[in-house]
C-alpha cells in the first residue's frame, strides 16, 4: 500500500511539472528589470506561474490518477512496458488538459 501511494505520489509530482511547463509556455519567461515597479510585476508573473500552474498540474494528476486506478492497473498488470505507457498517457493527458485551458481562456474567453 505505501509503495502504491508513493507511486502516485511521484505520478502527482511529474503532473505538476508538467502544469508548470504549460503555464511557462502560454506565459512566457518573465521580464528581468530592475525598476521596482516592474519587480512587483515579476513577483505577480511569478505567482500565476506556480499558482495556475499547481492547478493545473492536480487537475492532470487526478485525470490519471482515476485512468490508472480504474482501467491501466488491469491493462497493464504484466505489460514490460507499463511505465513507459503510463508515461505517454500523462503527456497526453497534459497536451489535453493545456489546449483546453488555452481554449477556454483565449477563444472562449470563459477564464
């Protein structure tokens, strides 16, 4: 039991990485000046960055978790390949969880 849960915690921390690497992309590296008002304006660019992008990275890791809980863990019980399937199934949950974020948040403008 504790392996399994230290299994998906190290899947949860790989899932926020991957949050974090979207909001990177869509927010772009901040702007390095040294000017106190635009500091204040690094310290919000910073805080979107982990803020959005923890949430991000949960929502990732809970779509996989699920995924993996109730269907890969019978598809994959004697797979040699199984981390490397589940590797691929998390990038992919990620490129989809990213587009529909960028979706909603410049074409829809719901976010």
């Amino acid at each position: 039991m504790a392996k399994r849960i230290l299994n998906y915690f190290g899947w949860l921390l790989i899932a926020i990485l991957l949050g974090f690497l979207h909001m990177r992309i869509v927010l772009g590296p901040g702007s390095k000046s040294d000017t106190s008002s635009l500091t204040f304006l690094n310290g919000i660019h910073d805080f979107v960055l982990v803020y959005v992008g923890a949430i991000i990275g949960c929502i990732i890791a809970s779509l996989f978790i699920l995924l993996d809980v109730f269907y890969l863990n019978t598809k994959l019980k004697n797979n040699s390949k199984a981390l490397l399937i589940r590797l691929f199934i998390i990038i992919g949950l990620a490129i989809i969880v990213g587009a529909t974020h960028y979706f909603l948040e410049e074409i829809a403008n719901v976010i």
